[in-house]
C-alpha cells in the first residue's frame, strides 16, 4: 500500500550526484537529519569510471584507482606531446568503487533510508515538497534534490551535442601500457563526418588498461562502429593478445541549454539536471562535489540550500557556448584546436580555464592561441541566438 512519510531531504536519484549529497551530508552536522535517497537501480556494476583533474586532496582519495602528474596528448598527424600538470593530478576513479564506497558508508547511519523505485512527480509547495513514485508512494520533505529531470536537449536556439563513448578494460599477455602516462586525448584515430572523436587510455598496470572511444556529436553510432573503432585502434597498438575485462558505455549531454539549479521554493536540481556538466567537455565529477559541498555548507549555516550565482559563470558559461558552436558548426577540426590550447598554453592554465577559475588576461591570452577568426564567428553567432532567446 502506498505511504506517505515526511523526510527532511529527499535525494531523488541515487546515481553519482545523488549518492555524492547523501556523502556531504552524512560527512556534516547534518547527518543526524531524516534523508531518504530514491533510485530504481542497486548499483552494483561498474557501469561509468570518472577521470578528472583536481589540486587539492578530494573527499574519495581512498578509492581511487590510479593518479598521474604527467598525461599525453597526441595529435591528428600521431605527434605525441606529454603534459606536465602540476600543481594539478589527474585521477581515476570507478564507478564500483565510488558506489560501494558510499552506500557501505550510508548503511551504517540509521537516519539515512534507500528505496528502489523511481520517481514519477515532484510538487513544490511553500514549506515542503512531495514525491511520488512509479510504485505509488507519497513523501514529503523540507528540500528535495532532484538528480532525475531530464533536459531537453532540443531547442533550436541552443547548441546541443552529445558525448557518448564506449570503453574496453582490457588484460594483455605482454606488457603493452605506461603506467605513468595515460592518453588524455589520442586524435590519432579517423575524424569520420568531421566529429570530434578520440581515444583515451587509462592505463592501470603494464598489462592492464582502460581504452575508451569517444564522440563528440548530434547522434549515437551503431554499436558495431563503437568495436570497431576500439579493435582497430589496439591493433595498431601492437596488441596481439588480450581479454577484455569489462565494457562500460555512456551518453552525456553537452549543451548550452539554459538550466535551473533551483526550479522552486523547496527544490533543487543536482548533477547534470542542475547544469553541473561542463557544456564543452562533458565533465561532472569535480564540479559536482565541489557544488553539493558549498550547498551543505549553506545548509549548515543557513538552514538553505539557495547558493548565489557568480558573474564569473556567467563569463565561462559565454565561453562554453563558443567552444560548442565550433564543434557543433565544424568551424575547425577538433583536434588541431585541442592541439593548439595544449601546445601553446601550459595544461594547468586549460584545467583553471575548464574549471571556471582564470582570471581575464589569461582567457585572453587562450583565445589568441585559438583559431582566432572562426572562434570570432561562433562568438558573434552565441551572441545572436542569446539576444533572440531573451526576445521570446
């Protein structure tokens, strides 16, 4: 039978963003509160790995798989330019890992509940919010965070891609990998219709490595051009003999699509469904602990989760929408404007830029090592759809 119970926060959404607030949360003065997460998976397969650049020490270090201070970079032509990251270190970690890690965690705080479902409705009302789930229950809450809405991806004044990829974890017979260098980005591979595609390999031992094929586009592959792609790039690796471990795939979202982190009075948008996802690059991970660690604390303070936007996002997010204009347009090819920002910039200064966190001469100067003029032309273009935007 269908119940109705009251929570001080409901997590709708017990994927990465959900299950990294209910981490935040049982990690401040807030764990003794009523919290419950709703997710219609168990998460019990490693079906996503996170790689991220990150300076300080962050809150999962324990489970990481891997971290490096040194990455390569390889162009179109197969030119190979390692990168010195410091202060930052770029650092893996697997979806597995990062979800027993957690839930093993939560399971031990007895104010914390998880339900299998999913969720249907979510009302916002002045002092509380209600729930509803596919299996007919009712909650309510003082706040919920709500990680399940999905954009829409569709509107023509935007500028909507996808990222999708699909990835081997493969075991060699010989050793075949760098350990200390991983493949950030290899352009090695055919650019097919234009589209920005690259491996990435994330390697975990001489014999043992993550090969990922990604694409940056309006539409998915068939699956077969995903194998294909992966088998002929380990062949030309020189790979004779392997088995392939795992296989994980995925689709992000990269879009400009307008989003509200805060849609009502007793709801917030967390993850992807809030706008933390890079429009440009895809990346969630970092963003996100460092946005639900900001609201917890606001929290803590306050008693609100409300955070104040910055004009500094506003800035990046401009930024954004020219960088996806370029891949959407085809204005240039991906790789060779890649190639330009780490050839000519040091890859600390793209991390800061990526991340939000440059100041405005160096964004000038990351723009001039750009192809100048057809970035130029996507600016203008940004320009004119977000005028037109307001004019509706």
């Amino acid at each position: 039978m269908p119940v109705s119970e009251h929570y001080d926060f409901v997590i709708c959404g017990g994927g990465m963003s959900g299950l990294s607030l209910a981490w935040h949360l049982n990690h401040s003065a807030l764990r003794d509160r009523k919290i419950l997460i709703i997710e219609p998976d168990d998460k019990n397969k490693n079906d996503r790995t996170w790689a991220f650049w990150e300076k300080e020490t962050g809150p999962f270090e324990e489970i990481l798989t891997r971290t490096w201070d040194h990455l390569d970079f390889i162009n179109e032509t197969g030119q190979k330019r390692t990168l010195d990251i410091y202060p930052y270190r770029y650092k893996l970690l697997r979806g597995i890992d990062f979800y027993h890690h957690v839930l093993n965690e939560i399971k031990n705080n007895p104010n914390i509940t998880r339900l299998q479902d999913a969720v249907e409705k979510i009302q916002d009302g002045d002092d509380k919010a209600l729930v509803t789930t596919a299996g007919g229950s009712d909650f309510t809450a003082a706040y919920v965070f709500d990680s399940t809405f999905r954009l829409s991806l569709n509107r023509p004044e935007n500028h909507n891609l996808l990222q999708h990829f699909k990835g081997y974890v493969i075991e060699t017979a010989e050793p075949a990998f760098d350990p200390e260098k991983p493949e950030m980005m290899n352009f090695s591979v055919p650019q097919i219709n234009s589209e920005c595609r690259f491996i990435y390999v994330l390697p975990f031992s001489d014999h043992k490595a993550l090969i990922e094929y990604t694409v940056f586009s309006e539409h998915l592959l068939h699956e077969k051009e995903y194998d294909e792609a992966l088998l002929d790039y380990i062949q030309k690796s020189g790979i004779q003999s392997f088995r392939i471990v795992e296989e994980e795939s995925g689709v992000i979202p990269m879009s400009d699509e307008p989003t509200e982190e805060f849609p009502g009075k007793r709801i917030v948008r967390i993850g992807t469904s809030g706008g933390y996802t890079n429009p440009s690059t895809g990346y969630t991970f970092r963003y996100t602990q460092k946005r639900l660690a900001e609201m917890v604390r606001a929290l803590e303070i306050h008693g609100s989760p409300y955070l104040k936007s910055r004009w500094a996002d506003r800035r990046f997010s401009l930024y954004a929408s020219i960088i996806l204009n370029v891949l959407k347009r085809k204005r240039h090819a991906a790789g060779d404007v890649f190639d330009r920002l780490y050839g000519r910039n040091k890859a600390s200064m793209i991390f800061s830029f990526l991340d939000g966190e440059t100041g405005f001469w160096q964004e000038i100067r990351i723009m001039n090592s750009t192809p100048v003029f057809k970035f130029m032309a996507a600016a203008f273009e940004v320009l004119r759809l977000r005028l037109s935007r307001r004019k509706k």
